[in-house]
C-alpha cells in the first residue's frame, strides 16, 4: 500500500468532499452512523460537477518546487540509463533496480517512487478501491454521499488527458536520446551483423558484443548483443563439432594417433570457449587410451586369435554386465580387421553402462526421499550424483549425455535444499 501512497493522494484530492462524504471509524468499514456528521446538502448531489472544477485544477498545476523535483528525476540521463525502461514487460522490479546516487532527499524520495510503482496494477487497485468505498457508502444508507464521490471519480478525464501529453512529452524526449544512442553505436552494431553473417568466430563476435555493451547503450541493444553472442556460439559450436569428429575418426577410425593428438592441441587452441560444452579433455584420454592398447597388441596378436570370436565374447561380456573387461576387449579389437563392428559395439557397451549408471541412480535417489535423517539423504543423493558422474567419465560421448547433465543438475539441486 505504500506503493499507491502518491496515487491514492491524487484520486482523493479529486474525489474529497468536504462536509459530503462520511467518515469511517477504520479502513474499509462501513461509514460512521451519524447523521449530523454526514448528512449530504442537495446541492453538493444535484451539481457535482461545479464543485469537482476547482480540485481538478488544482491538482493540474504544480508548485514549481515539485516540477523542478519532478524534472531532476525524469530528464537525468544518468538515472534513466540505470532504469533501463523498455517495454512493459521489462520494466525492472524493486529489487533489482540499479539507481543513480541522489541528488537530494526530495530526488530520492521520487526516484524511489517511480520506480517501484506499476502503473499496470497500480492504477487498476486504485479504481477498484474507489468503487469498493463507494459500495461502502452505498450499503451503509449514504446515497448522496456515495453519488456525490463517483461524479467526482467520473470526471477525472481531464487530467488524466494531461497525464498522456506529459507522456507524449517524455517519450518524444527519451526517444531523442535514444536516436542519438543509436548513431553513436551503429557502425559496431553493423559490424556485429555482418560478423554473424560470415559466421566469424565466437571469440571475435564476443569481443565486439562486449565491447558494445560496455558503452552502455542502452537496455534493447544489451538484450541485443546478447542474442548475437548466442547466435556467433551456436555458429562456431556446430564447426568446432564437425572438426571434433574428424579428430576422432583419425584416432578411431584409423589409429592415427599421433596426427589426432596434434590436431586436437590446435582444437583447443582454437576453440578455448568449448572445451567444457564438447568435453575435449575427455577425447584427449581416450586417444592417450587407444595409444596405450595399441602399443601392448602385438602385431601379430590377431594373426593368432579370432577377431570374430572376441567380438561374440565381449557382447556376451556387455550383457553380463562385466564392463571393464568388456571395454579392454574391444579396445583391442579396435586394432583388428573387425575395427568398425568393434566400434558399434563399444557405443553398445557406453549404453549399457550409463543405463546401468541411471538405474542405480534412481533407485539411489528414490531411497533418499523416504529417508528422515537428513545427513543420511544427503548421503544418498550424493552416490546419486557419483552414478551419473561416472557414466560421464567412464563414456563421455554416451548417446544420452544431456539426460545424464539434466539428472545431475536436478540432484545438485535436491542435496542444496
């Protein structure tokens, strides 16, 4: 309510009666029950609009001490820039205004004002409080004073004109300071475009959106150069996954590992942003991995043992749920004439661990929400949590990789309860 303090202040100026309207013994009860104090004159309900002239104009006018507040805090730049005004719907609460450091107590006072009212609600409350003291009037017997009241709401149309020129009048002038805004940041914002069109790297397009933003150019280009830096990361993401791939194919596909291991240190050079998105310290093990298996495999290892026999055995490992010794075997397949059968199946094997992960996961989290020790839950949500992680290290490319990151955040989430 201390909100509509300013407001309500208006309206009841405009709507006061003196010796018409009754008073009330508390906020929203019913008038007081005697007819001395409230009786209404005929005139005051047959003429409400002759007496309603006088408050409307005065209400209309200023002292100029208030206009000069009142101009202090709409026409300073520095206030307006921290207010960040845009549209309705981003309109900034109380909380998490940013204001400029006041002039003086009056500056503050409006300052504090403007910005925790929404004339959205505001004005809405307002009328409704004035029709429900209306009603109040009405049923307690009050007829003429209730009459009298809403003639003077009804003819609050004038003033409320002058309201919208004044905010024409303070449009027109943001409106200048944007246009002016706007031609001191349009060869950066120009750039930025036609940076995403070529698809220049992130790292450039970030540069300059920062850069544009760190002239405070107002609250629509910061939402703006905020939607180009995520169309420049969606750009470079889906190339830096296609050279990724490469390089997994080279150590994979064709046990190239010394080439993979030198073009993923470029990688990393190249795309220092991503390295936690595409996990690239994880490929690095496993091609330190596939290194290591293919220096212990003789080379004539296969020439002795049948690639197809180990191929069934570390299938028959996979279902038996014997993982690591499942993997080691088809690691070293990897390096057989089978390499492309053994590399299906050791995406088959990454899926049947993770899954496993998740099952204990669940259960492991089902268990914690009937436990009434909270150390014991938190016990419990915590191994949760370790399930999913070990997927992630163990198979950081498992198909249902974001599943296993939505899980982990959810449980995170629960144990900071």
């Amino acid at each position: 309510m201390n909100r509509l303090i300013p407001l309500f202040a208006i309206f009841f100026l405009l709507a006061a009666c003196a010796g018409t309207a009754p008073t009330t013994t508390a906020a929203g009860s019913a008038p007081a029950t005697d007819p001395a104090a409230t009786s209404v004159p005929a005139e005051t309900s047959a003429q409400p609009q002759q007496q309603s002239a006088q408050p409307v104009a005065q209400t209309a006018q200023p002292s100029e001490q208030q206009a000069a507040q009142q101009s202090a805090v709409l026409f300073n730049s520095q206030q307006l820039d921290n207010y960040r005004l845009s549209t309705p719907e981003n309109i900034p609460t109380a909380d998490g205004y940013a204001a400029a450091p006041a002039t003086s107590d009056a500056t503050e006072s409006a300052a504090t004002q403007a910005r925790t009212l929404d004339p959205y609600t505001a004005f809405p409350a307002l009328a409704e409080s004035v029709f429900a003291f209306a009603d109040s009037l009405y049923h307690a017997g009050y007829t003429d004073s209730a009459t009298a009241y809403l003639e003077r709401f009804r003819i609050i149309k004038p003033l409320w004109l002058q309201w919208e020129k004044r905010a024409d009048s303070l449009l027109n002038e943001f409106g200048k300071t944007r246009a002016e805004k706007a031609k001191q940041f349009d060869p950066l914002v120009l750039k930025i475009q036609n940076m995403n069109r070529a698809q220049a790297a992130y790292s450039l397009v970030k540069e300059s959106a920062d850069s544009l933003v760190a002239l405070s150019p107002g609250d629509s280009l910061v939402a703006w150069a905020g939607e180009q830096k995520k169309i420049a990361y969606s750009n470079t993401l889906q190339k830096a996954r296609r050279d990724l791939a490469e390089i997994r194919a080279l150590a994979e596909g064709r046990a190239e590992f010394n080439a993979a291991q030198e073009k993923l240190k470029e990688f990393q050079l190249r795309y220092r942003d991503f390295e936690d998105s595409l996990q690239t310290a994880a490929l690095a093990a496993r091609i330190a991995e596939l290194a290591a298996v293919a220096d212990s495999v003789a080379k004539d290892y296969w020439a002795k043992h049948d690639p197809a026999q180990a191929l069934a055995q570390a299938d028959t490992l996979t279902r038996q749920e014997k993982f690591p010794q499942a993997k080691d075997l088809l690691n070293k397949l990897m390096f057989s004439n089978l390499r492309q059968q053994a590399l299906e199946k050791y995406n088959a094997l990454a899926d049947a661990y993770c899954n496993k992960q998740r099952k204990v996961t669940s259960q492991l989290f089902t268990k914690s929400q009937k436990q009434k020790d909270e150390q014991n839950k938190k016990s419990l949500l915590k191994d949760a949590i370790d399930s999913l992680d070990n997927c992630l290290v163990e198979y950081p490319d498992y198909s249902q990789k974001q599943k296993v990151l939505d899980n982990m955040e959810f449980l995170k989430k629960e144990l900071a309860k």
